[in-house]
C-alpha cells in the first residue's frame, strides 16, 4: 500500500504533521537524543545548544554524508529549530511539539526560500517522519521509492 501525502504549503512554508500517542517528553527524545535519531534519520555529534553547530549523518541518503545544522531554537520539549545550508539549498526547518491528554502532535515545517523545489522536497520529508513513526512503533523503515515520484503531483499542485 502506497503513503499518502499529508503536507500543505502555506506560502512558503512546508507543513507536515505527525501524532503520536505518548508525552511530549518522549517524542522530544526521539527529535534530539542521537541514539534515538539515528534510528529513523541519523546521529549527530557535537555540543547542542542555541546558537551552536552539530553534525548529523543523513544515513538515509545513498552517501550518507554528514552535514552542518545550526540550531537556532531549543525550547526542550516544545520547540527545536535548525539550518542548515548545502549543494541543494538553505534549510531551515522548525519542529513544534503539542501535547494533550497523553497524545503529542509534531508539526514539522520547512521555510522555503522559494517553492520550485517542493515536489521533490515534500515526498522526502513525508519519508522521513514515517521513517520517525516506523521507527517509534519498533516496525521496519519505509522504502523512499514509495514516496518519490508518487507524491510529487501532490505537491506541485499546491505552488
């Protein structure tokens, strides 16, 4: 069975939302404790703080390079925000966490400088946060081709 595409844009904002029934604190651990991140998008090393510049391997990638990401926010247990820049663009991509009775709902947007790149960067990000809730359920990873070029229609249709 084929995902099916979740995200919007809002202007020039990327949104995705996941939910997630368990506390905010837990959802959190899985966004920032490198043990726990390397099983759905990679570890990263180094002194995480505001305004300080970690190193995360994108293990999903077919290269599985290590990238720089600033973190430009970090509200433990609300709110982590990132940049990052490479050959592909700027990246700057902002986590929000809700909780309510037991069930945390992550709202994942990306703020794109401009939107034509959208019908390939949606698809990986609705890959990469079922990779994060595969991950949490303790179920096999997705596969990516299950999500590009399927989901690319979905959104270019929004620019």
């Amino acid at each position: 069975m084929s995902p099916t595409p979740t995200g919007r844009l809002f202007g020039n904002d990327l949104v995705l939302t996941r939910t997630f029934r368990a506390p905010a604190a837990d959802v959190w651990a899985s966004l920032t404790d490198p043990d726990r991140t390397a099983r759905w998008f990679g570890p990263w090393k180094g002194d995480a703080a505001p305004g300080a510049t970690i190193q995360v391997q994108l293990v999903q990638e077919e290269t599985q390079p290590w990238m720089d990401f600033r973190i430009d926010a970090c509200e433990p247990e609300r709110r982590l925000a990132v940049s990052a820049v490479d050959e592909h663009g700027d990246w700057h991509l902002d986590l929000v966490l809700a909780e309510a009775d037991g069930v945390t709902e992550l709202r994942f947007t990306q703020r794109l400088t401009d939107t034509a790149g959208v019908g390939d960067i949606g698809p990986g990000w609705e890959f990469y946060l079922d990779a994060l809730v595969a991950a949490r359920e303790d179920r096999p990873l997705p596969t990516f081709d299950d999500y590009h070029p399927s989901m690319k229609a979905h959104f270019e249709a929004q620019r």
